[in-house]
C-alpha cells in the first residue's frame, strides 16, 4: 500500500513526517477533506474560518500529488 504524506499550508506549512498508508490516491484525497473538516470545525469553535489553507499530498518521494483547499471541502451558504 501506498504511504501518503498531508501537509497542512496556512503560511506557513506543518509537514507530516509520518504519513499513513491508503489503497489509491482516491482514498488519499478524502482523508484529506476529513483532516481539512476536522482543523476546520475546530477553528470555528475558535472563532476563525481560515478558508485560505490547504492540505497537500505529497508521495513518499515527496512529489505533491493533490492539493485540497479548505474552501473547497464545505458549501458555503449566504
């Protein structure tokens, strides 16, 4: 199985130094919009809603395979 690496960009980045393994990339990406979720439910509860960051994935080779913005995780209803 294919080990996957989630770095957190918000200006800065927190890199993932451990990763975890998934079936495909495809499963990859929707870890990514849990995590992504997960910071952002608990930012609100801060009372921010940094919709600006990102998780990238990037392979054991360190090539970024797909970026997943915050934005993009939620609907965002006016």
């Amino acid at each position: 199985m294919p080990r996957f690496f989630f770095d957190v960009a918000d200006g800065q980045t927190i890199v993932d130094e451990n990763g975890a393994d998934f079936a495909d990339l495809e499963v990859a990406k929707q870890h990514a919009v849990t995590v992504a979720r997960d910071i952002l439910k608990h930012e609100v509860w801060q009372g921010r809603l940094p919709l600006n960051e990102c998780v990238r994935i990037r392979s054991d080779r360190d090539q970024l395979l797909h970026v997943v913005r915050f934005r993009d995780t939620l609907e965002i209803i006016e």
